[in-house]
C-alpha cells in the first residue's frame, strides 16, 4: 500500500496496475479478433453500419463518459460542489441537440465523416479541406484532457510523482491506443466503448451504493459531512463556488457544454455506424440514459469524496481534482475496489482516445486524400492504409500534447474543446441541412471563422496566460476575461456564416440541394 505525504492511503500499486493490464490485455484481444482485416473504407471508418441502436447508443456513451466526466466531474463536485455538477446538467441536455436536430438527418445525409455532410451541395475541395482541419483541431483539445487523465491518475495510482513517470505512462497509454485504431478501426473500438461503457456505469453505481450504504442511504447526511470537510463550507451546496465572482463566464461555459457535444467529430462519426436513420435515433436515446444514470452517481461520488476524503487532501493528491473518485474507491471498498477503479479509469482514456484517433484520421484520409488529392477516386485499401498512417501521427501529437497539459483538470479542458466544436462545426452542419441559400462562401466562413476566433479567445485568455492555472506559469498576456469563449465564438460563427452567403452571392448546386432536402429528411437515396 502507498501513502501519499498527507496521509492519503492509494491502495496496492500492483494490484491497480494488474488490473488495468488484465483490462488491456482483453480488450486487445477482442480488438484483433473482430477486426476481420478491416480493409474496404465502410469497415474501417463506420464497422459496415452493423451496429444496433442500443449498442451503438451504449458505445456513444462510452465514447463520451471520459476522463472528464469520470474524474474531472467528481473532482469538480468534491471540491467546487454544486458549480462542478453544472458540466453534468449541461452534458445531458446537450444530447437533445443530437436527438432533435442532427443524427438522423446526418445518417441520411453523409457516409464517414462530416465532410460529407458540409461539402455535399458545395465545392469539394475546399469545404472537405476546412472540415479536415477543424476535426483535427478539435480532436487534438479534446485528446489533451484525455492524455493529461492519464497522467494524473497514474501519478495517483502508482505514486509516481516526477513528471518523467508520468510522461512515460502517458506515452505507453498512447502506444495501447494506436493499436486499437490500427487493429480495430471503428468495429474493434465500438466494442471497447462497449465494454467500457458497462463497466463504467457498474463501478460508479457499485461505489455509490457503498457510498449511500455509509450513511444509511441518506443523501442529506453525506451533503452535510461534505460541508464539514471542504474548507468552502455550505457554499459547496448552492451555486456560485466557482462561478460566482464571473456569472458571464458560467454562461459561456453552459453554451459550449450543451452545443459542442454532437458537434464533436468523433460523435457525429457514430451516427455512420448504424444500418439506418431509426437506429441512429435510438442511439442518441440509450446514450441519453445510460448518462442520466452515470451522472446521477457522479454527485453521490463527489460529494462522497469531499464528504469522507476532503477537499484538501484531494487538492494535494497526486492528480489533484482529477484523483478524488481514486481515493473514495479506496476509502469504501480498499484496494481491489480501487484497482478496478483504476482500470476502469484507464480504459476510459483509452477507448475516448482510440475514438478521436479514428476520426481525426478518417477524416484526414477520407476528406483530405480520397476526394482532394485523388479527387474520389482512391483505391479503397490505399485510403485505408493512409487512415492508419494517420492515426500514428495524430496518437504521437496527443502523446506530446497530454505530456505537456499534464496536471490541468480535465472536465475544463474537454470544455474548451467542446466550444472549439460548437463554433466551427455547428454553425456549418445546421445551416448545410436547413438553410438552401447556403453556399460554400458561407461555409468556409462559418467554419475558419468559428475556429479561428475560438482559438485566437483561447490563446489570449486566462487558460494560457495571467492566472495561477494557466498552462504558460509566470506569464501574462491576456487580454480576453472569460476562461472559456464560447458566448464570443459561437454565435461569431453563425454570423459568419449568414454574411458568408450574402458575399459570395452565388447559390450552391440547386439539384444537389434538392436531392440532399429529399435524403436528408426521409432516408430515400441514402448511402450504406
């Protein structure tokens, strides 16, 4: 058993790192046996549309209960308490964005990526090129609070507390990773966030009962030993902990956290999975129970943490925020607890990673290679092996990226992630499927204009420079308030997106807008 200098007890390394290589070992295995080579583009990209919508929708869930949400949460609600809880309300209610709006007319509409969608009535080349690039983008954000995740729990887990350590688990996190996207493509990475999703619901609920068991199953005496134990008192039962002193940057947040979620690449890459467009709304529907469930036990397991582990220790753990669900493990159910925990923990990195992995590449090869370079006409099997290259270079960026964004709490980095996503992507996809004066001028603009905007906030604000937080120590040239820009970026993106159609004055292909209406909202002409 390691004890960390606070007195904080983490359990037997070797049984958390057993555990997790036993979970790696498995799921390895399951990877290379339902890869059955993978070697058309339906296979790799989209599993060939076998998926059911109940097991696409739990795999949805698993490719979006993260690191955030797994630990990021829990830590946040330990800690900030109800302020931390504010990313589990949002990322619920975003889901209906996906249910109302965009899958099923997405799984009509397009075949692997979000280029398809965006670029079907515009001029190939260049949406397909803006759409590439903002999915590596995002996906590149989104994997820094995946990879930071890892380091974090491993420094906690294993008590391996210099930066080198961590760094090495990070890079040995990446190489499992690769592998599944290599192996697997989307059909052995759909059964990862299978199996992780299931086993991610089952730890949660078993720690909250234990939790609720503590206390004689009364929610009320665990809030109150909460307050008792976080030195923010009662103010951790209402709002304004963390948000109280800038409302206008808890706005912001909310924004990019209920809009970005289906505008993530790796999500909207899901809807393709599926045989037709009623499986694609089941989907988002089991996803949106499957998270209500998790959710409702992240608040018993953060308040629990603060409840029996305490703020305090938590903040000086290894991992900080991110190690409070590691330690209340330990504290309710010892060290196997904590070592299934522990890999659980892990395979959440890994099945997310694989997940942007994946789309990040196939968008590359599909967008990039296939319909720019090769002009639609690349051998199938090329475009795959392009897809894997890809994915080799895209896991080594995420491998540098999570070493240096080693230590920041992963809910508010997937938050900035998630603003990324709503401004360049959501604009886009909504005024492609609904707006029929659209043109390609107004989607190169909504696009550029909604990244490049979020970035230019991003690189200006407190994230990067001018607050004890920020990933650049002991600098300062910041000049944007709010930690996260999405009250700025995202409606920046829908206008420009109306003034990029009324510029470009020439109306896209009316055929084309025709035939994608028609698909789009019946599945008539659909592709497979």
């Amino acid at each position: 058993m390691k004890v960390l200098a606070d007195g904080t007890a983490t359990g037997n390394p070797l049984i958390n790192l057993s555990v997790f290589v036993l979970f790696a070992a498995v799921t390895l295995y399951i990877v290379y046996r339902v890869s059955n080579g993978n070697a058309t583009t339906s296979d790799y990209y989209a599993a060939g549309g076998a998926f059911t919508g109940a097991q696409n929708g739990i795999a949805l869930s698993g490719d979006f209960l993260s690191a955030a949400s797994f630990l990021g949460i829990a830590g946040g609600i330990a800690v900030h308490g109800y302020d931390g809880f504010l990313y589990s309300v949002g990322w619920v209610v975003a889901w209906l964005v996906g249910l109302l709006l965009i899958g099923e007319m997405l799984r009509n509409t397009g075949r692997f990526t979000m280029g398809d969608v965006v670029a079907f009535r515009m001029r190939q080349r260049p949406v397909r090129a803006a759409a590439a690039i903002s999915t590596l983008v995002i996906s590149f954000f989104y994997m820094l609070a995946q990879m930071a995740g890892a380091g974090g729990l491993v420094a906690l887990l294993l008590n391996v507390t210099d930066r080198a350590g961590q760094s090495l688990v990070i890079v040995v996190v990446g190489a499992i990773m690769i592998f599944y996207v290599l192996v697997g493509g989307m059909k052995g990475t759909t059964w990862v966030q299978i199996i992780k999703a299931v086993l991610l619901l089952l730890c949660v609920t078993l720690i909250s009962v234990f939790m609720l068991g503590k206390f004689g199953f009364d929610f009320s005496a665990i809030l109150d030993r909460a307050t008792q134990n976080n030195k923010l008192g009662t103010a951790i039962l209402g709002p304004g902990a963390q948000y109280g002193r800038n409302e206008l940057d808890f706005v912001s947040l909310a924004l990019a956290l209920v809009l970005g979620i289906c505008s993530l690449p790796h999500v909207l890459m899901r809807f393709y999975t599926v045989p037709d467009a009623k499986q694609a709304r089941r989907s988002v529907v089991w996803a949106i129970w499957t998270m209500f469930v998790f959710y409702l036990c992240t608040l018993v397991v953060g308040y629990g943490s603060a409840a029996l582990v305490g703020s305090d220790a938590i903040l000086h753990a290894p991992g900080g925020e991110n190690s409070a669900a590691p330690l209340l493990a330990f504290r309710v159910g010892g060290a196997v607890l904590l070592g299934v925990v522990s890999a659980v923990a892990f395979a959440t990195i890994l099945a997310v990673v694989a997940g942007l992995t994946l789309a990040a590449s196939a968008s590359f090869a599909h967008d990039v290679y296939a319909n720019i370079i090769k002009h639609g006409k690349a051998d199938p099997r090329r475009e795959v092996r392009v897809a894997r290259q890809t994915a080799v270079a895209v896991g080594a960026l995420a491998i540098i990226g999570g070493i240096a964004a080693n230590g920041q709490n992963v809910a508010f980095l997937v938050a900035l992630a998630l603003a990324l996503a709503a401004s360049a992507n959501l604009s886009t996809i909504l005024f492609a499927l609904f707006w029929k004066r659209f043109n390609t001028t107004g989607t190169l603009f909504s696009m550029y204009g909604g990244l490049g905007s979020c970035l230019v906030l991003i690189i200006f604000s407190p994230v990067m420079s001018g607050a004890s937080t920020s990933l650049i120590a002991g600098a300062d040239f910041h000049w944007f308030p709010l930690s996260n820009p999405g009250i700025v970026s995202i409606p920046f993106s829908f206008l420009c997106g109306v003034v990029g159609t009324y510029v470009g004055g020439r109306k896209g292909d009316p055929d084309k807008q025709a035939e994608m209406e028609v698909r789009a909202l019946t599945g008539i002409g659909a592709r497979i």
